[in-house]
C-alpha cells in the first residue's frame, strides 16, 4: 500500500471531517472517558462512538488507546491535540467576528504584542481607545519577540506591536511610535535609588537578575557589564515575565537592566525604581501591518492603528 501524501489526507479532511469531530476529540482527551465526552457534546455514546471511528478512518489511525480508567491519547493523538485546539481556536474567532458585526461592531482586529507594548502602550491606550471606538473588537495577545516573524508569515494577527524586525516578508511595513531605553531597576526603597548619579563601581557589586536568555537585553547587559568592568554575580532565574521580575526585585536588593516600557506601570505607581544610570539605547517600539491597511483609511485596521498611535504615553 503506498503512502497517503498530505494533498490527499487533506482533502480526505475536507471531505469528510466535521467539527463536532475536533470536539469530541478535545473533550475525550480532556474528560478521559468517551461516555462523558459524549454528554458534554449532547451525543448519546454511540454516536459518539461513531463519530470517532470516523474520524480515526479519515485519518488512518487510532487517536486514543482505551484502558482500565478509560481513554488516553495515543501517540498521534497527543500529537494532533495542539492543533485540534488550535483550529476550534479559529471557529470561536469567527463566531466572535459575526456577532460582533451583527451586533453593531465594525471590525474585528487582532493585535499580537510584546511585553513592553503591552505594558508600557496598551495600558494606557486602550482605555481612551474603547470610549472613543466602541464599534471596533480587539482581539489581544501577548507574545514573545521569537514569535513575530511566524505571526505574519501565517497571517494569524492583523497588526503586531513590537520593534522593528530585522526581516519583514512583501507587504509588510514598520511604523515606529514610542521611544524606549534600556533602565536599570530596583525596588522602590533601594539604597541605590536615593543616589544621583549611581557610581559604577556600586552598580558591580550588586547581584543582577539575569535578562531572557534569547531577545535583545543579554547584549546590552554584556555591554553594560563590560562597562563596569567585569562579569556581575546573577540570580541564576530568567524571566519574560513583568511579575515574576517585580517579584523578585521587590523582594531583595537585586538589581536588572530592562526596557523601560516593560516596567513602566511599576515604576507609575511607585513600586519599582529606576536608578540614575548612563543611559542605554533600545529601539523604539513600533507597529507591523500590512502597506495596503493604510490604503483604507475608514477600515477597522487602518482606525485601530491611528488609536494607537493617538494615544501613545509619554
């Protein structure tokens, strides 16, 4: 028997796969029984039965082994799970899209962003965003700079918020809108944060949280370090995380060097200090749309993006 090429096994797919079989499938993995996945569904457990035996023979092969305690995924199964969710994932979005638009809504746009353009843009933005544009759904995530570039090559975000890529595919533009810097933190009532300047020979003998291991701050604090003249003591924990970095700062005499966006919330309300240190250059945080988005100045894209820009924090 020869192979079945993916061409085929997705027409197969379109053919014959139905979403209630996505469904089911999430539901069996998740609740570990078919019979309760059956009344989650409102199947009765032969029709669930059926209804993923025909799955398994679109695909060729079993998605679940049944033992003592009920179902458990198999190999494929477990496989296949992220991306059952993920296209369940893209039919909410529809259902959202058309009730938006039924209900009033002009658009629906999805937004992906990093950190500091959540923290230090879309707090402030979105307030003034949704009074004035109430007829404009946002859809909002928060991403890792690693994962721009495969947002738009899929096309799965209308507009990214994030510095400018060093590569962007046909189509695409960059505008940038907010300045940002390189800062080096503390927790409000640190010893360092009633200096002004903060020597460096200080600055060395601090232990410093160590920046994400992948992104842009592990060469700026190489570069700051070299500065200073040596390799600093490090907490050996690394973190995207604005949460878990005022955690742990809040909580100790560390020190960190970070995108002031990122911290600025923090640093508004009083909770995290920024120390009067030589500045380090970031560049500034921007927005990734396609060129044509600006071609239609009355669309919900083209709307979302003068908001934005409009209110941009200072």
């Amino acid at each position: 028997m020869h192979p079945v090429l993916p061409a085929q096994l997705f027409s197969r797919l379109v053919g014959r796969a139905r979403i209630k079989h996505l469904q089911l499938v999430v539901d069996i993995a998740e609740l570990k029984s078919l019979q309760k996945a059956a009344s989650a569904l409102g199947l009765s457990q032969p029709a669930a039965t059926q209804a993923l035996a025909e799955f398994e023979s679109v695909l060729g092969a079993p998605l679940f082994e049944r033992h003592a305690r009920g179902m458990r995924p198999s190999a494929l199964g477990m496989a296949l799970l992220p991306l059952v969710r993920n296209a369940l994932r893209q039919m909410q979005a529809c259902a959202l899209t058309v009730v938006a638009l039924q209900g009033g809504t002009r658009g629906l746009v999805r937004i992906a962003a990093i950190g500091a353009a959540v923290a230090g843009w879309l707090t402030s933005a979105l307030p003034p965003f949704g009074a004035v544009y109430p007829d404009i759904a946002l859809d909002i995530q928060e991403v890792s700079a690693d994962d721009i570039l495969g947002l738009i090559e899929r096309d799965s975000t209308d507009l990214l918020l994030c510095r400018e890529p060093a590569s962007l595919p046909g189509g695409h533009v960059f505008m940038p809108v907010l300045e940002d810097r390189f800062v080096v933190v503390a927790r409000a009532d640190h010893p360092l944060a009633a200096l002004d300047p903060v020597p460096d020979r200080l600055l060395a003998t601090h232990i410093w949280l160590t920046p994400p291991l992948t992104g842009i701050a592990p060469h700026e604090f190489a570069e700051l370090f070299a500065r200073l003249g040596g390799t600093p003591s490090t907490c050996q924990m690394s973190t995207r995380s604005v949460l878990l970095s005022h955690a742990l700062l809040t909580h100790s005499d560390m020190l960190a060097l970070t995108p002031f966006n990122l911290i600025r919330p923090f640093v508004n309300e009083g909770r995290i200090a920024v120390l009067r240190t030589a500045a380090v250059s970031l560049a500034p945080l921007g927005i990734v749309a396609r060129a044509d988005a600006m071609l239609q100045p009355a669309s919900a894209v083209a709307r979302t993006i003068q908001g934005l820009r409009q209110w941009v924090p200072t």
